[in-house]
C-alpha cells in the first residue's frame, strides 16, 4: 500500500491518534506501550487514554506483558496497512 492510500485510511483519527499508529506501524504492526512513549515522547497518561480509545473502537488490542503492555493493530488494519 502506498502512503498515500495510508493516509486515505487513516484519515477519521486525531494527530495524536495517528502518531501513535505510525509508532505502531514503524513496529510492523505490535510493539510496547513503553515503546510508544519514547517514539511519540507522549506522556504515559497521554498513551494510556489514546490507547483506550483506539481499543474501544477495536483499532489496537491491548495485552499485558510483565510492567507495560503489547500493543497490536487489529488484524484487518494489519493487513490493509502493512500488506
């Protein structure tokens, strides 16, 4: 997919939103929160409630691992943004 076709995809998120889903992106599609946080430079309250919005609307699912969590793009997102 070319980023352009991406960005037509990614469109209906906030900046902060579609920061957080480049972080994810540049990760092949999971990584840590921990992780999110130095990429974006976010704070982690920031992360944590962007977060829970984007699993709310099934974007990411959220799992924890040991002090901070794995984060992963829903698997059709997955697919259509990563190929």
């Amino acid at each position: 997919m070319c980023i352009r076709d991406r960005n037509i995809t990614l469109r209906f998120l906030g900046a902060e939103e579609k920061a957080i889903i480049s972080s994810i992106l540049s990760n092949k599609g999971k990584t840590t929160q921990s992780k999110i946080s130095k990429d974006t430079m976010f704070s982690r309250v920031k992360i944590f409630r962007i977060l829970k919005k984007l699993e709310e609307k099934n974007i990411i699912t959220k799992k924890p691992h040991g002090m901070t969590n794995v984060i992963e793009l829903d698997e059709e997102l997955k697919k259509i943004l990563i190929g």
